[in-house]
C-alpha cells in the first residue's frame, strides 16, 4: 500500500481521445485532476485548468483542455510524436516499456509457468497468465516480493483444444512454446493457432519479423539510421504513419493497464492492433526505395520511416518478450 497522501495508480489516468470527439494521433485524456481533487478535496475541473495551465508552457505540448467534469486533454507536438520512434529505438527492448507507473504497488511473486504440467487448457492459461502478470507488474515499476508459492500439479497430459483431443505435446509441436503461450495468454483455444496472417499470434511475430528483414534490406542498400539524425514532423506526415506514432505512444501505459487489472490478454490485444497499424503502414508508407509510387521520396523520408520500422519491431520484441514469447526475425 502506498504512504498516506501519495498518489496510486489504481484506474487507468490516460486514455486515447477518440478522432469523433476532436482527438487522433498525439492527443491524450486523464482523470489525473479526478484523483488530485479526491487527494485534497478540491474541484476537479480546478484542478484540471491549474494542470493545463503549467502544461502548456512545456515544449512539447501543443494545447490543452478541460472537458466534462474535469477531464484534462492534452496535444503534444508534431516533433514530439515523430520523437517517439527515435525513442523507443534508443531505449531498446524491453527498457522501451518499461515504466514507474505502478511505483506505489506491491505484488506477490508467481511459480515460473511450465507447460508440461497442466492439466488442462484452462489450467495452463491461468498459470501462464500469473507468471506474465507478475512480470508486467515488475516492468511496470510495482515491488515484486516473495511469498509462499502454491505447489504445482504433477505432469499431466492437456487435452482438449484441437480437433481430436490432441494434447499439449503434440500442440508444442505444431506451434511451438512461443505460439502456445501467446495463445494462452490471448484467451484463444488450441484450434486457433495456424501459420496465416489471420491468426493473432503468428500475425503479430511475422510483424516483428517482417519489421526485422527489412531493416536487414535497408543495410544490404547502405542504408542505416544515424543516431545523430531525428526524423523532423515534416517527414512523417501520412495518416498510417502518424496512427502508427500514436499506438506506439501507448506502449509501457498497456504494459502497466494489463498488469494492474490481471489481464495480460489487454497487452496481446495492443500488440495486435500495433501489429495491425504497421501492415498498414508498410502498404502506404515503405521504408525502402523500391516501394513504386509510395517509395520515399528522397533519403531524409526513407530514413524518417526507417526510424519508424525500427520502433515497431522494437516495441513488439518488447511486448513479446514481457509475455514470455520469443520474437523471430524470420518466419
């Protein structure tokens, strides 16, 4: 529990603000004046205006509001947003999601999952989703402590989930751990898991592997992202790439989001809408000179979305990795 008078992260305080209600890419919600006027018994929407107020005088906000009852809305920059992909790719993975959100919270430690033992699908999902939440937490900045560990089943056969009762042997050995843990973790059945964009699973870590070949192709070009440049606002202007920035933005808060609530299947679905965003991204927007008429239109653009392609394959071998699923760069 925290000290008396600090603030917990209990309750999600930032939320995307929806492109029907004014808002898009680089535009964020929080209930943060909604716990500091419970903190200190003042007007929400006070103490909405004091925030906008000193936020606005900060380099990289663009504007901000008060909404409702005391929603705090607030715009970052265009040179802010393009920022994140230079970011997350200077922070590397997993230190790209890792944050102090849930600073003020204790949980216990859990058995390392192992999935020899279960007896069933359910009994998998739930020790998979115990060992992933406690690292989530962990990456969230929560204190980790020991306890006393429940003691784990003898080794069973899981059955069940695919077409004639196949057991988790023969399930590790169609999909592999990495596949049947994402699966756990996603709420999916066995039957799920197949080698095609339309499955969750092998769409998000074909992403992070299409990200990594084509980083290998920009550097067979002699294309190579300096560390000294940053890609300007100008340069990634497209609706996909800003989208993209934008989903980016929210990685450590879905990382801290999925493990305050217990649900590591929240970080899964965030990784396949990231995934998704960068599909869309990679048809409208290639980084590499032979995309026809979407190919960069001089070096400065190749090397602005190359930026981009290294955050996405970065967050999504962060994301991955937290939940205890490998991230391939082939596939």
């Amino acid at each position: 529990m925290p000290a008396r008078g600090e603030l917990t992260a209990d309750g999600s305080s930032l939320r995307p603000v929806p492109d029907g209600l004014g808002g898009g890419s680089g535009r964020y919600a929080s209930t943060l004046p909604y716990l500091l006027a419970a903190a200190g018994g003042a007007d929400p929407r006070r103490v909405a205006g004091t925030l906008a107020g000193r936020l606005r005088e900060l380099p990289w906000v663009a504007g901000t509001a008060v909404t409702g009852s005391g929603y705090l809305t607030v715009a970052v920059t265009d040179q802010a947003l393009a920022g994140v992909a230079v970011r997350i790719v200077r922070a590397g993975a997993p230190a790209c999601a890792h944050s102090d959100i849930l600073r003020a919270v204790t949980m216990p430690a859990a058995q390392v999952a192992d999935l020899a033992t279960p007896a069933s699908w359910a009994e998998a999902r739930a020790q998979v989703a115990a060992e992933a939440t406690v690292r989530l937490a962990r990456a969230a900045g929560a204190d980790i402590v020991a306890g006393i560990l429940p003691e784990r089943r003898p080794a069973g056969l899981l059955t069940g989930s695919r077409p004639g009762g196949t057991g988790l042997s023969e399930i590790l050995a169609f999909a592999g751990p990495g596949m049947v843990r994402y699966a756990l973790l996603a709420g999916e059945p066995a039957g799920s898991i197949r080698w095609h964009l339309d499955s969750p699973v092998y769409a998000v870590r074909y992403a992070h592997a299409h990200a990594a070949s084509t980083l290998r192709q920009a550097a067979d070009l002699g294309i190579v992202l300096r560390d000294e440049a940053e890609p300007g606002p100008c340069l990634l202007t497209h609706p996909t790439e800003r989208v993209l920035l934008g989903v980016l933005s929210w990685l450590p808060e879905r990382v801290a989001g999925a493990a305050r609530r217990g649900q590591p299947r929240e970080l899964t679905r965030y990784l396949e809408e990231l995934a998704a965003a960068y599909y869309d991204c990679r048809e409208r927007c290639p980084a590499l000179p032979f995309g026809g008429r979407s190919a960069p239109r001089d070096a400065r653009a190749g090397e602005a979305r190359l930026w981009l392609v290294a955050a996405a394959r970065t967050a999504l071998a962060a994301g991955l990795g937290l939940l205890g699923v490998d991230a391939p760069d082939r596939l």
